[in-house]
C-alpha cells in the first residue's frame, strides 16, 4: 500500500484482532474471499436501479452480481422465489428498518417493538432513532420473574395499541422467541409482522434457531453478525396481494439511497454461499454450544445469567447483583485490560444508567469462527470470573 499511515493502522487494527479473545455479540471474523471481494473493482461502479432496470450503462455483470446475491439469499432459507422477493441493496441493518417502515408505515403510524432496556434495537421505534420521530414508537417489555417475553401481556398491549407493525427482534435477548405467537398477535391486531434477525440469522441459516419464515411478513437482517458477511443488509419480503417487496424495493431506491454498494453485495453473495455449507450448519451449532457452556460456567462460579441462561451466541451477565457486585462499565475495562473485549449492556429492569448499567453482553460467534470449542469456554469462563473479582 502507497498510504503508510493506512497502512500501519490497518496493521494494528489486524494484531489487535488477532491477539484479543472477541466476545461482542454483533461482531464475526469474514473469510479471506469476502474480504478480496470488498477490496474489488466493483466498487468503482454506479448502478442505481435493480438488475436489468439501471440508470447507468455498463451494469451488465453487475446485474449478474446482484442476481447472484438475490439467489443465494433465497436458497439460504430455502424459500421459493414465487413466495419471497428479496432486496440485497441497504447498506446496513438500520437503512433496511427504516426502508421497511417507510414502505409500509404511514408516517405517524405505530412500530411496537421489545424495549431497548429489554434488549430491542434503536431502530424498533427508539426515540433516540429517527425511527421514533417519524413514527411513534411503542415498547413491549419481558416478564419480571422469566426475564422473557410474556405473550399474553404481549396480545394484551398490541390489542390496545393496534400497532402499523410489530417487531419481533433483539439485540440483547438470550432466548428463542416464538414466531407463531408473534404471528397469531399481528393476526389478532392487525398488525404487519416484521421480523428483524440481525443477531441471530446465521443462527437460522445454520439450523440451530428457528426460523422467521413460516411466520413473518417481512425479515430483515443485517449479514455482518452471525451471518459472518460484510458489512451490509437484506429485506425478505412476502409476495402477495398487499405489494409488500415493491413498495420496499421502491423504498429502497430511489426513496433512501442511490447507488448501492456493489463490493458489499458481492461479499454478501460469497457469504451467503459459504454460509450454505455443513461446515456452517456445524459452526451454527458449535456457537449455541459453546454460549450455553460459557453461560453455566459463569453460573457455575456464582453469576446471575438473564433469564438463567441462552438459547443463542448470547449471554447477558448481571455484573452488578443489586450492588454486591461492579458496574458494566468496570467489568469490561476490567476484562479489555486482560485481552477479553466485550460491551456493557443495560439488564431487563436494570436500575442503573445506560452508560453504566448493570449487565454485560457476550456472544460467542466470533471466538467459535476462530476454532473455539466448549473446552476453551470453560477455561475463559474461568478468566472472566478471576478478572471480574479481583
Ligand atoms: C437487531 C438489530 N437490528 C438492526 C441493527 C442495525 O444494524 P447496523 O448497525 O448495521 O445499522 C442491529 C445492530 O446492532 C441489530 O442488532
């Protein structure tokens, strides 16, 4: 590279990577043929429209990219392209939520989403998120004693507030959530079920979660978590009579972006082919074993884990223990000092603020890309819990 200050902070940025023990939940480790397609010459072309509907010229193998991608999303999931449209062009999990509520919520209209405090995402309707300007963001919380979704407060509320859409989805939720509750709720209420599986997608790609597709109106998924692609996102939408994917494929371009990233869509369509293998099928469920493990070491060695342990790469830890304990901000400087990268994250009812709340979140997609297995989660159990005592 002619750019040595680029150069040796990529440098750094890759040691970095290499030498720490990587626990946060939204992160992964691509493969080298993702990354080549990145740093591709697809990168130097427009191609605003969709395949075979451009506004440039010279987007005859571009066309075949994006249509590759779109294939292979659909094979994925094993879903038929006559049931399911897909849009391979926002460029991350945010732009694809607001593309979907922009297409099929009337601006004011009501988005009913878990809370950020239960662990539901900024763009399910936060205030904080443009999400919660443009509509009104209503929030469902967890039960008190399971520290999981309770379904029946969960009809109960979306019967009063008779929500635009629901969104069934986290970013901080250990568990498994039941798509065909959700589906009877939105039936019940009247309301679009949008599912957002971010988190959890290479979860269902794999086989080691359920799937949001028998159920869902809409999927939307960042590809960079669990997925293990670069950094970009997909919109599953149902094809039927309400013309659901053109609204949101009009929402997409022209209404929020122009070009769309075509090295980013290629990545997607390598990950998402490597993702349609055994050896991913094996790692998807080396990920849920190695956080189920990781979560009954720590409770093992004395810690409350939420809701008592995870169906997923998830665990969320409450450090704090009613004030017996230390703040979330202390326990990950604490483990970033010892090479073990996590994030603060708040707890369902936590007491304490946003910025010092009284949980952690770890996730074991990253660690288990490198080759982790459930030996190692006891032994960094046993890190963690030496750090966090000291
Ligand atoms: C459930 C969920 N949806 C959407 C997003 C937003 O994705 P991005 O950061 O790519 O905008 C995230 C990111 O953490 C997420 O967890």
């Amino acid at each position: 590279m002619k750019d040595k200050e680029i150069e040796k902070l990529m440098r750094r940025e890759r040691e970095r990577q290499a030498k720490a023990v990587n626990l946060i939940a939204s992160e992964n480790i691509v493969s080298a043929d993702v990354l080549a397609a990145l740093g591709s010459e697809l990168t130097n072309k427009y191609a605003e429209g969709y395949p075979g509907k451009r506004y440039y010229g010279g987007n005859e193998i571009i066309d075949e990219v994006e249509s590759l991608c779109q294939k292979r999303a659909l094979d994925l999931f094993k879903l038929k392209p006559t049931a399911w449209a897909v849009n391979v062009q926002p460029l991350s999990g945010s732009p694809a939520n607001l593309a979907v509520y922009s297409a099929l919520v009337p601006i004011g209209g009501k988005i009913l989403g878990m809370s950020l405090a239960s662990g539901g995402h900024l763009t399910h309707g936060q205030k904080v998120s443009f999400t919660g300007k443009a509509w009104k963001g209503i929030s469902y919380g967890l039960d008190k004693k399971t520290e999981r979704i309770n379904y029946d407060d969960l009809l109960t509320q979306a019967m009063i507030d008779k929500p635009h859409i629901i969104v069934a989805g986290f970013t901080a939720y250990p568990r498994k959530i039941d798509f065909k509750k959700f589906r009877n709720i939105a039936d019940l209420s009247g309301a679009i079920l949008l599912v957002d599986m971010s988190h959890f997608a290479g979860l269902v790609a794999g086989g080691a979660y359920p799937s949001p597709f028998p159920y869902a109106d809409v999927v939307t998924t960042t590809v960079h978590k669990t997925l293990r692609g670069p950094r970009a996102a997909i919109i599953f939408s149902k094809r039927d009579e309400r013309g659901f994917s053109e609204k949101i494929d009009k929402a997409v371009f022209p209404g929020l972006q122009g070009g769309p990233h075509m090295n980013a869509i290629a990545g997607v369509a390598v990950a998402l082919g490597e993702a349609n293998t055994p050896a991913f099928k094996a790692y998807a469920k080396q990920v849920i074993k190695n956080a189920q493990t990781l979560a009954a070491e720590l409770k093992k060695r004395g810690w409350r884990i939420i809701s008592g342990g995870t169906d997923s790469h998830l665990i969320l830890v409450d450090v704090w223990e009613n004030g017996s304990g230390i703040s979330g901000k202390e326990a990950s400087e604490r483990l970033e000092k010892e090479g073990i990268i996590v994030n603060k994250n708040a707890i369902p009812f936590d007491t304490r603020s946003p910025f010092d709340p009284s949980g952690i979140r770890l996730g074991t997609a990253a660690e288990t890309t490198k080759g982790a297995k459930e030996k190692d989660m006891v032994k960094l159990a046993g890190r963690i819990d030496g750090c966090l005592r000291k």
